[in-house]
C-alpha cells in the first residue's frame, strides 16, 4: 500500500528557513515524479515543486529562488528546503505522487507551516 508521510512543518519567523520531509512507501520510488503542494486557508491547493525521476526539478514563480526540491531515493523520500520564508508561505504542506505503473494519484496528510510577519 503506498503511503506518503510529511514531517518538518511548523512555525517560523518572516526570513527564516524549514525542510519539510515526505517519506514514501512506493514500490521503485526512484522511477516516480515527486510533488509538492500546498493549500492556504481559503486557497485552492497550487503545486510548488517538482521533481523527476531524472532529478530535473520545477517550481512555482512564487518560490524560485527560495525553495529547493530535492529526493534520496536510497531513504525513499523527498525533500522541500524552504528559505527566506514571507507570511504568504502559510500553508499545510501537501507530499504528492503518481505511480507511473498504476496512474494512481496519492497524498500524504499534510504538514502546517506558519511563517509569522
């Protein structure tokens, strides 16, 4: 059964830095693009990070520059190094994946980060 469990979160002054963690339980990890998502109260939910399984990486305008994705696929997980963090990053903090055998689509529970002004 795939799971995906985010940990990291939590609250930060403005400028400040977090790495969120999502380990995954997925049968060959390695061969799965990895996502990062996040939702802020009365938001819809946007897409922050990617990562493929080559490692080539993709990112929201909002966080370029700031955020870094990264994945050990030895430890089957999957990184978001977070800097220079504004109030607008508030958000609970999605882990996120399709399997490229099934095209099942899963996401771990979240992980609140609050960064204060």
């Amino acid at each position: 059964q795939v799971k995906l469990v985010e940990s990291g979160g939590g609250l930060v002054q403005a400028g400040g830095s977090l790495r969120l963690s999502c380990a995954a339980s997925i049968t060959a990890f390695s061969f799965n693009r990895m996502n990062w998502y996040r939702q802020a109260p009365g938001k819809q939910r946007e897409l922050v990070a990617v990562i493929s399984s080559d490692g080539s990486t993709n990112y929201a305008d909002s966080v370029k520059g700031r955020f870094t994705i990264s994945r050990d696929n030895a430890k089957n997980t999957v990184y978001l190094q977070m800097s220079s963090l504004k109030p607008e990053d508030t958000a609970v903090y999605y882990c996120n994946t399709i399997v490229s055998l099934t095209k099942r689509e899963y996401w771990g529970q979240g992980t609140q980060v609050t960064v204060s002004s």
